[in-house]
C-alpha cells in the first residue's frame, strides 16, 4: 500500500527549505527548424499592397519545410528554414524583402504553433501537451498533466529530447534544486517526459496478481469438487 512508503515517497521538491534562491538558466530558444514544424510568419512595417499581395498568396501565414528543407514563401520563392533557428529565419527573410526591394525595414516574427510535449507514464493525465506559448516549465508541465500520481518514482525522471536529428536523453530528480538551473527545466518542442513506477506499485501488482491467482485457483477447485459430487 502507498501508505507503507511515507510521504517523502510522494512529494516532490523535498530538498528546498523554507526560503531561497536559486539561479535560473537562461532561456534562449536556440532549437533548429525541422520538418514537422509548422511556422506561422508574420510581417510587420509592409506596405499595405505588398501586404495584400502576401495575404493573397497564403492567407493563415503558416508555413511547412518540404523534405529539401525549404518553405515556398510569397514574392520571395523557396527560402531555407531546416536547421535554422526562427531568429536566423527571420534575418533570413527581412534581409530577401529588402535585397528586393519589396521592403525597407520589414521586422519578421516566427512562432511554432504545434509545440508539443508529451508526458508518459505514473502521470495522472498522460499524453500529448500543446503548448501555445511555445516554452514551458517542468512544474508547469506537470501542472497541467494533472501532477505525478502516488506511484511515480520522483527521484529518477527520464527526459527524451531531439537535438540536431538525434535523440538524446536525461534522467533527472525533483527533489535535486540541481533542476532549477538545468537546461531541462524549460522543455523544448517534441520533448517526452517519462515517469517511471516506485516500488510500491510493483509490490502493489504482484500482491493483486497473487490475490487473482489464489481466487482463480479456489474458483477452479468449487468448480471441480461441484462437478464431482453430482
């Protein structure tokens, strides 16, 4: 039972005391475009028939790399988006408009509208988090996926993340302040976060598989001394 294994099982952040501070990491976006990305690109200082012009061409301003690694831009033509971050796609883009004298001092903004996460596991709401904002927190993200049940090993996370089209992974504690200041407290696009089971939850299934098998085997006999005896 959950019970057995104290209440220090099952908090979270126990190293913090009562007050202090702790250093944050910087965060900078500095992951690469890939090709499940989908980039919503806005214009800013158009004039308002080159604006029209962009709008005709691609109306919700949203952009998918193909599988050359390109976005097929209004006035511009293909334009390199895979492997570059969204502030060197900007420059990228500002910098064509005004060698083309279709702009003069255009300022692009870029944003990933399907920045997901996905969390698995001893979680209460396991599956695919959306995240509008494009950054989040690990305790925001355990927020909103509804909190580490009674049985989640808090101590030994495992975190899965793409880098540079390779995957790399991460175990981690949430009762280590080390978290605070890691590069995995703010979670990146496509991050999984998997959070295995304490030993109470093992001990808990093989008790009710023993339980089952003790019934089942009962069950079996009444059957069998019944059919006997008519």
């Amino acid at each position: 039972m959950v019970s057995c294994f104290g209440n220090r099982r099952i908090s979270s952040f126990q190293h913090l005391g009562n007050e202090g501070t702790v250093k944050m990491p910087v965060q900078v976006d500095s992951s690469r475009i890939e090709s499940l990305d989908i980039l919503q690109i806005h214009i800013d200082n158009l004039d308002e028939q080159t604006g029209i012009l962009i709008n005709t061409y691609n109306a919700n301003g949203t952009y998918t790399p193909d599988r050359l690694g390109f976005i097929r831009f209004p006035l511009l033509g293909n334009v390199k988006a895979i492997g570059l971050t969204k502030n060197e796609l900007s420059s990228s883009i500002e910098g064509a408009l005004i060698a083309k004298n279709i702009a003069l001092n255009p300022l692009v903004s870029i944003k990933t509208i399907n920045f997901k996460v996905t969390v698995l596991g001893e979680i209460n709401k396991p599956g695919v988090i959306t995240i509008p904002e494009e950054s989040i927190a690990m305790p925001e993200l355990l927020g909103l996926a509804g909190d580490l049940t009674a049985y989640a090993k808090r101590n030994n996370l495992l975190l899965i993340r793409e880098s540079n089209g390779n995957k790399t992974y991460q175990r981690f504690s949430l009762n280590d302040t080390a978290l605070f200041n890691s590069q995995i407290y703010f979670l990146k696009n496509r991050d999984i976060l998997y959070v295995e089971p304490n030993s109470a939850k093992a001990f808990n299934s093989s008790q009710s598989r023993a339980i089952l098998g003790f019934v089942t085997g009962i069950l079996t006999l009444y059957i069998l001394v019944t059919g006997l005896t008519r």
